[in-house]
C-alpha cells in the first residue's frame, strides 16, 4: 500500500507542476531539486529557491528549460561551474 500513495502522491505533484508550468512558471522553495521535474517535456520558466547549499542534479541538464533562476549558497567557484552547465541562467547566491 505505501508504493501506491507514493505513486499517487508524485502524479499530484506532476500534476500540479504541469498546472504551474501552464501559467507559466514554476517556483520551487527547496533543499533539493524534485526528481518529478525531469518527467516534465519543457519547463517555461524555473525558479528554484535553494534554502541551504545550491545542489544541481546532473539530469537536470537535459531538460529543455526557458528561463531558469537559482538562487541559495554556493562558492564563487560553484557559481561559475552553474554558469557554464545553464549560460543564460540568472544566479544568484546567498
């Protein structure tokens, strides 16, 4: 039975990030970066809010993304490794 509230739990939240994206944006306040996000075609436009140390995932590299904002905690160094894997990205740490 937990298998099962699991998978509806993460078709809810699919769903509500479909309903976000459709409007368009999706605003995520975070500690890390939702796996459910790679199951999304294209993202129009991704905030994500880091409440701690910024960690990007490296699938989150292939996702055909809009606009993209991150912010949180990062080194001068990590920054720039951010910067090279999303070019047009805005950075912003904290």
């Amino acid at each position: 039975i937990g298998w099962l509230v699991r998978i509806n739990d993460e078709e809810s939240t699919l769903s509500d990030l479909q309903k976000k994206n459709e409007r368009g944006a999706i605003h995520l306040r975070i500690k890390e970066v939702p796996t459910v996000l790679a199951k999304l075609e294209r993202i129009n436009r991704l905030i994500l809010d880091f409440t701690d140390k910024v960690v990007l995932p490296t699938w989150l590299d292939k996702l055909d993304i809009g606009d993209l904002s991150i912010s949180g905690k990062m080194t001068e160094e990590e920054k720039a490794e951010i910067q090279k894997r999303f070019p047009k990205a805005v950075i912003n740490n904290r």
